[in-house]
C-alpha cells in the first residue's frame, strides 16, 4: 500500500494565500503568492472524497480571494476618480483666475482695426455657439419624449409623423416634428454639399502635400542639390582668381533691443574681404533708447574696423519695405552687385556669403540664393515645438522641392541673397502689401529670374515665444498673400513665362497653398463637422475626421523626426490656428483694416551658442589684431545680459491674454462633443471632444509664454 502524503499537505499546504501591503492609504498595493495546483497533491488512487473535499475548500477560498481582489479594484479606481475630480477642480480654479485676471483680444489696440469689422467674424462664431446649445437642449428633450438619436430613428419618426399628423401628441412633439422636417427638407442639403466641397478641396491639397513629400524623397534619393561653377577660396590663401564681388548687407530692424547686439556682431565677422563689403543698419525704431544703443553698437563696430553704417527713416512710411527701399536709393548702392538680408533676430555664420555667393558665378539668370533657418530656441515650450514642425516641411519639402523643380519659391524676407539687378528690373520694393519679400519674389519670377535654395546652409534665428507673439505673425504672413494676389492676377495674366508657370503661381502657389488651406481647415472642422452633430442626416465620413488628417499630420512631421511624439498636438493646433488664419485670408481678399496690420515680432534675445564658440574659433585662426573684438568677452558679456533680462522677466508681472474667438469654439466643439457622445458617434465624438479642448488650453493662452 502506498504511503500518504495528506498529512505534508495538511501541513505545508493551507490555501493560496493573498499578502496585502499598504503603504500609503490612497495608494494600495498587492501581491499575489500563487500556491500549488491540484495536481501537485498526490492522494491515494481510491480516495476521491478527500480530493473532492479539498477541491471545493479551494473553491471557496479563491472565490473569497477574488472578493478582495475585486474590493482593492475598486478601490484604486475610486482613488483615481478622486484625483481626476481634482485635477478637474484645478483646472476650473485656473480657468476662473484666467478669466478673472486676463486681458481679452478686443483690448488690442490696433489703429487701422475697424472694430465693427473685427467683430463681425466673432458675431458669427457666437451665432454657431449659441445655435448648437439650443439644439442640444431641444434634443436631449426630445430624447426623454421618446425621439431616438438615430439618424434612420429620426427620418422614419418623421415619415410616420407625415403620414399620421394626428398621432403627434402635444406641442412639443408637433414642434420637434417641424423641425425634423425642417432639418431633413433644407438644411441636411446644403450643409452636405457645402461638405463635400471641403472635403474635394482637402483631398486635393492633400495630394498636392503628397507629391511635394514624394519630391522631396526623389531629391534625397538622387542627392540632388545646387552646387556652385566655382567656389570662394580662403581669404588667408590670397588667391587673386578668388570670387568675391561687391556685396552689400543689409539689416533692417525697429525697436528690437533685446537682438541687435548678436546680429551685428555676426554680421560683422562674416568671412569676406573688408573692401568688398559694406553692412547697412536700417533703424527704424521710435525709441530714442533704443536708438542710442543700436548707434553705439555700429559705433563700436566702426572703431573695431568694420565697414558699417547706420541709417534712420525720419519718415517712417512703408514698414519694412520702405525702409530698405530707402536703403536702395543710397548713391553707393551702385557700386555693389549683391546684397544680403538679414532681419535683426538672425545670426549668420562667418561663412554665409562664402556659401551662397558663388553660385551667381557665370549664371547670369540667378537673381535669389535663400538660406533656410534654423533655431536657437525650438525646444523652449510646446508652441516653438510645433511651430518647427511647420517650418521644417516648409523648408525641406516646399521650398526645396519647388526650387529644385521650378526655380521659383516665395522669398522668406531674410537669410537670403539678391542680385540687385534682378531687384531693380523687377521694380524694387514696394510697399503695397505686408508680405513684400513674396510681392518681390514673384515679380522677379514673372521677370524670368530664377531662384536657389540651399538646404544646406543655414541662419539661426528666433521662433516667438508667446501665442499673441505667433498669433500676430500668422495673421500678417496669411493676409499679405490675398492682397498680392488680387494685385498681382493681372500681370500674372500679361506675363511672358510658360502656361505651366502662370498656372503653378495662380492654382497652387496663391489658390491652393495660400487661400483653400485655411478656408476648408476652419470651415470643415470647426463648424462643418459640429453642425453635423445637430442635423446628422448630413454626415461626414470616418476616414475624413481621422485617417487622413493623421496621415497629413505624418506627412508634414517626416523632415523633423524628433518631433513625432508631438503628432497629436500638432495635428490638434494646426486646425485651432486655422481661425487666425482664416480671419486673416478674409481680411486680406477682400481688403479689411486688418490686413494692413504691421507688428514686429516679439523676440526674447536668445544667442546662439554655437555661432559664438565658432566665432572664438576664427578669432584664434585669424588673429586680426584690432579689427576683431574679445570674442569671450563678449561671450561673457551676452550672457550676463541673458541673465539679467532673465532675472528681469521674471520680477516683471505677466499677463495672460483672453481669446475670445477660441473660447466660443472651444464651447462649440464641446456641446457638439456631448450631442456625439449621446447619438454613439465613435471617432466623431473623441475628435470633437480633443479638438475642443485644444481650442480651451489656446483661448485661456495656456500655450507658450505669457506676454509682459
């Protein structure tokens, strides 16, 4: 007879037990000992009741285990609903203080705003807000009458509401009938087909990001790029076959004291013979501080032995284009056959013009080398992140694929070389619009010049910091281009280039790129898609909401790839900036007082590191004596400046600024959020939902700095 074994089991053996560990009371922790199974226990052949004995004592057991399990869920889970309810109560408490302390946008005190125009465009985003509020009430009363969220519920209600009418039953059942037929008989047809408009508009300039992304992966593949006849050779190696022609720079600035110091300085030091370069400081601020200190500046540079002067507009007529074509009509101007343009937040390197100038060299056609930019503070918050993401496809994919392709881009205004004869057969500066760098860019091309870009050379700058900063900017880059374009469609019209060429600048460089995008980004998902909500017998499809949206949003991210973790938020605020944009665009076609507005970017001064350290590097190589300043010294002393500015801000009180616009979409999107949610709308409801919530953090300037 076999041995037993039930008193070791007996003995070792009491159940699976569970050892619970509280460290903290809101925070609980378990860990399970899993004990041995029923077969680890060897029992006689013949004694079934004693395993069933002990099976149903382990039934028991683990049901019991379960049960505390279970209790210790559910406990977590209220834990976390305790900090999700005050994480809620946080951020009510910080909207209340936002609002309560905030500066709101109709503060700005713009003198060629007219205020019935600015308003007008807020009026109708309020009549949409207060619309979809409406409806929502009536809805969710309807459904407590019995009247479904269903589409096919509602046009089969109605139907039998038609051929019944006596069995409506009351007046809010007679009501809610009308509108139903209302909503089936006028409204739902128009709103679909002004929906699949937008959606053909935005398959269209999809496909055109797709063949630019497809053209930039063609040019990355075949590395293909602008490569000079002839380069510049070292100025040390006094080579008299070197090619360095008059060049003449150019800095145009106002009221921007927290950069001048840096973009002088790098100017200055750019690797060119002294006889054959002259810089122009271009002053156009009204701050007699300012002004003092950006004359000492050139000042200092002169008695260093640069070859640098310093201009100021007693009429201050033009913005920027009056002001360089007031530097153009200087007499010496015609002793120079280039110039170079650098706004005053952008830090060349010393060899910039070694880099671009020669490829002008025996092509008498060229009339532009553009530098791309690049930035000495993308990663300070999520607004310059995302804005690089922008501005990377920008550059890499727009400009560059065009400029290979076509030899046309529009001029980014600075970091970029001109042959001043193509300026002047093109008519010069003009100041008709705010946007003159592309009003001159496009002149040029209808002229025949053709334009480089080089990807490869690049000028660091400044990206704005605050969301009033950007917002500002966005606005100006986005009206300019409405004006040039009604100015600029009759010589178009009359010009000497190729069909192909007219047709690129009318249908895809102004039409598709510069008024169609924020035209359908703003209509057709942020009032086309809430109305769907409220009359769902117009719908919009899935792969309209998510699929391609994301698959654009991919597209544009591919030329900056550390930047794929801020997808979602870039996708999200792109369609949130599209109500500046398309503000904008309005203002600029059809002529308003905004789209005259002109307001210098907001810098911070940040200096680029590296500029500086290469140029403590020249300096050691060179060692020109007198004519280069204590690089180190002056290393040291930018940063003491950064630090006291640093210090500076921060004593200095904030203010947040209230966008009222936002604000009334945010609330928009969020009642057509809850209308989705209660009809089961799938991905309509988490868009609508994350969208809103956007536009909330934009319109309480929950992005990027706050302002002084």
């Amino acid at each position: 007879m076999a041995p037993s074994f039930d008193w070791w089991a007996k003995e070792k053996h009491r159940g699976t037990p569970v050892v619970v560990k509280m460290e903290n009371p809101n925070n609980w922790s378990m860990v399970e000992l899993e004990g041995p199974s029923e077969d680890d226990f060897l029992y006689p052949e013949g004694d079934l009741s004693m395993r069933h004995h002990r099976h149903e004592k382990g039934r028991n057991k683990n049901a019991k285990q379960l049960t505390w399990v279970l209790l210790l869920k559910a406990h977590k889970a209220a834990g976390c609903l305790t900090s999700i309810a005050s994480a809620l109560f946080s951020l009510t408490s910080v909207v209340r203080r936002r609002l309560a302390s905030g500066r709101t946008d109709s503060t700005d005190n713009i003198a060629s705003e007219n205020p019935a125009v600015k308003t007008r465009f807020y009026s109708c985003i309020k009549v949409f807000l207060w619309l979809s509020i409406l409806l929502l009430g009536f809805e969710i009363a309807a459904y407590y009458k019995g009247w479904h969220f269903g589409t096919p519920d509602l046009q089969l209600q109605y139907l039998y509401t038609l051929t019944n009418p006596l069995s409506v039953k009351g007046v809010f059942d007679w009501f809610y009938s009308k509108w139903v037929m209302i909503r089936v008989e006028y409204l739902a047809p128009p709103l679909q087909f002004l929906a699949n408009a937008c959606i053909w508009l935005f398959l269209v300039q999809s496909l055109d990001r797709l063949l630019l992304c497809l053209g930039c992966f063609w040019i990355r593949l075949r590395k293909i790029k602008p490569i000079p006849k002839q380069g510049s050779v070292d100025l040390e190696s006094a080579d008299a076959g070197g090619y360095f022609p008059m060049v003449l720079v150019q800095i145009p600035m106002c009221n921007e004291k927290e950069v001048y110091q840096q973009s002088i300085a790098a100017v200055c030091n750019l690797d060119w013979p002294k006889t054959n370069i002259l810089i122009q400081v271009l002053d156009d601020s009204d701050d007699p501080t300012t002004q003092s200190l950006i004359k000492e500046e050139v000042h200092k540079w002169q008695q260093e032995g640069a070859n640098i002067v310093y201009r100021h507009r007693v009429i201050r007529e033009g913005y920027k284009a009056g002001n360089l074509k007031s530097a153009m009509s200087c007499s010496y101007v015609k002793d120079y056959e280039f110039v170079a343009i650098f706004d005053a937040d952008f830090q060349p390197t010393p060899d910039f013009l070694k880099r671009t100038v020669p490829h002008f060299k025996d092509n008498e056609e060229l009339g532009l080398v553009q530098a791309r930019w690049s930035f000495v503070n993308k990663d300070e918050n999520l607004l310059t992140r995302l804005q690089l993401i922008n501005l990377a496809f920008h550059f890499e994919v727009e400009q560059q694929v065009n400029g290979i392709f076509l030899n046309f881009f529009g001029f980014n205004g600075t970091a970029g070389v001109w042959r001043i004869k193509a300026l002047e057969e093109s008519g010069g500066w003009l100041e008709r619009t705010t946007v003159e760098d592309m009003d001159i860019a496009v002149r040029a091309h209808l002229h025949g010049w053709k334009f480089i870009f080089l990807n490869d050379v690049e000028c660091q700058c400044e990206l704005p910091e605050s969301y009033e900063a950007y917002r500002k900017q966005q606005h100006r880059w986005h009206s300019g281009p409405m004006q040039l374009f009604r100015l600029c469609m009759p010589d178009i019209v009359r010009g000497k280039i190729s069909i192909w060429k007219k047709a690129n600048l009318i249908f895809l460089f102004f039409l598709l790129r510069k008024l169609i995008l924020p035209f359908y980004s703003f209509t057709l998902f942020c009032i086309i898609l809430p109305m769907t909500m409220f009359v769902p017998e117009a719908t919009l499809p899935s792969w309209v909401v998510c699929y391609v949206p994301a698959t654009m949003s991919f597209l544009n991210i591919l030329p900056a790839p550390k930047s794929f973790p801020f997808i979602v938020p870039y996708l999200l605020f792109e369609n949130t900036m599209s109500v500046t944009k398309f503000n904008a665009m309005i203002s600029g076609l059809f002529q308003l007082g905004s789209a005259y507005e002109w307001v210098v970017t907001k810098k911070s001064g940040r200096s680029s590191e590296g500029d500086l350290a290469a140029l403590v590097e020249k300096e050691h190589k060179h060692q020109r004596g007198s004519s280069v300043p204590d690089l180190e010294e002056m290393k040291e002393e930018i940063k003491k400046q950064e630090q006291q500015a640093l210090n500076k801000k921060k004593k200095k009180k904030k203010h947040n600024r209230i966008y009222m616009k936002e604000l009334a979409l945010a609330c928009l999107l969020l009642t057509a959020a809850v209308r989705s949610l209660l009809s089961a709308q799938g991905i309509h409801f988490y868009f609508l939902l994350f969208q809103g919530i956007s536009f909330l953090l934009v319109g309480l300037d929950l992005i990027g700095e706050q302002v002084d």
